[in-house]
C-alpha cells in the first residue's frame, strides 16, 4: 500500500509504502492498542503518543538487552540514513531514493521517477533490511488488505456504534427490530453504519 507523509523538519513529501512484513507486524500490534486512545504509536498516559525521545530510549534499551556494542548514538533517524545507504549499495535510483524517505529533489527531477520505480526501490532495499527471512515474491499489500485489517481490528467498537446509530434513527420500538449485526463481516458493518450516516442526516 502506498502512502504520502510530510516530513517534521523540511516539510517534504516522502513517498512510501507498507510492506508485507510490516502488514503481520500490524496484525500482532493492532489489537493491542487501547481503544480510548487515537494513536497509532502510543504514550503511557491517556490519548498521548510516543515521542521521538521515548523512542530512541526504547531503541537503546532493545540494544542493550541485546548487548549489541554501540559504535556511536543510536537514534530513530539512525534507520533513514540506514535504508539511503542500502540504496546506494543496491545501485537503485538515487532520486527515487530521497524521494522514499522525504528528501527534496528537484522539481525537474520528479518528472523522471514514476510510481513503479518507487515501488520496485522500496522493495528493493525493504527485502534486504526486513527483520524475517527474505522472501522472493515479497509484495506490497494492496489498500484494500489493509483497510481490512483495521476493519476486523476496530469490529467490536464498530458495531457498537452501528448498533446505537440505528436506534438513534429507528427508535428502540422500531417494528422489525435490528438485524443481527453480530453476525456481519466489518465489510458490511462498515456499510450499515454509512447507510445509517446518510439516512440520519
């Protein structure tokens, strides 16, 4: 899946994509998360998020538990460096590389490099770097893979919401009742809390 995020500092655009490895990763941690906080990434305390320094503390901690010997400060933007190196040494596009972490390229320049290309580096440098064994017919999971894993993930607080949106439109002595909403996919549950959405309006 593709996706587009500013960079904090110089505010470019870095073009990315979620890997099939990160797809499992994400099913293990999404239903860890707590439900009353919004964030994906988050803080101890209620509805924060982790923080750059929180991260690069937990970093040094994982090393130290590994007792890894540290050549020099380990830091989050540590790894962006890392995957430019690995570009480099893979030979990939040096353009479609800044282009994946965030770094400016010139306008010019951006006319040269299509999402193909883009995918086909990501790839590229995410099988030599991904934490389990490489996989030759890696992919890159499609939007749709991913929505459905946060649809299954968010099922129970979704169908709450479809069942208290439909006595909000119905009424509690609606004749027919509800239907068994229980036994929806989070497809179709998506699809009953829109219906309701519009229907409310």
């Amino acid at each position: 899946m593709a996706f587009t995020k500013l960079t904090k500092k110089e505010k470019v655009p870095a073009y990315s994509f979620l890997s099939d490895e990160s797809l499992q990763h994400l099913k293990i941690y999404l239903p860890t998360l707590k439900p009353n906080n919004k964030w994906l990434w988050q803080g101890k305390t209620h509805n924060s998020h982790l923080d750059a320094e929180s991260v690069n503390d937990l970093l040094k901690k994982l090393a130290k538990e590994a007792q890894l010997e540290l050549t020099g400060s380990l830091h989050f933007h540590a790894f962006r460096k890392l995957l430019m190196t690995t570009g480099v040494e893979l030979g990939c596009n040096h353009w479609a590389i800044k282009m994946v972490v965030g770094k400016a390229v010139n306008s010019s320049d951006l006319t040269y490099i299509s999402q193909a290309q883009l995918r086909e580096t990501f790839l590229k440098i995410a099988n030599v770097l991904r934490i389990s064994e490489p996989q030759t017919n890696a992919k890159i999971p499609t939007l749709e893979e991913a929505v459905e894993l946060v649809l299954e993930v968010q099922k129970k607080e979704l169908l709450q919401k479809v069942k208290e949106l439909w006595y909000a439109v119905y009424g509690i002595s609606a004749f027919t009742g509800p239907p068994d909403f229980e036994k929806m996919t989070p497809k179709e549950l998506l699809r009953e809390y829109l219906k309701l959405l519009r229907e409310k309006q």
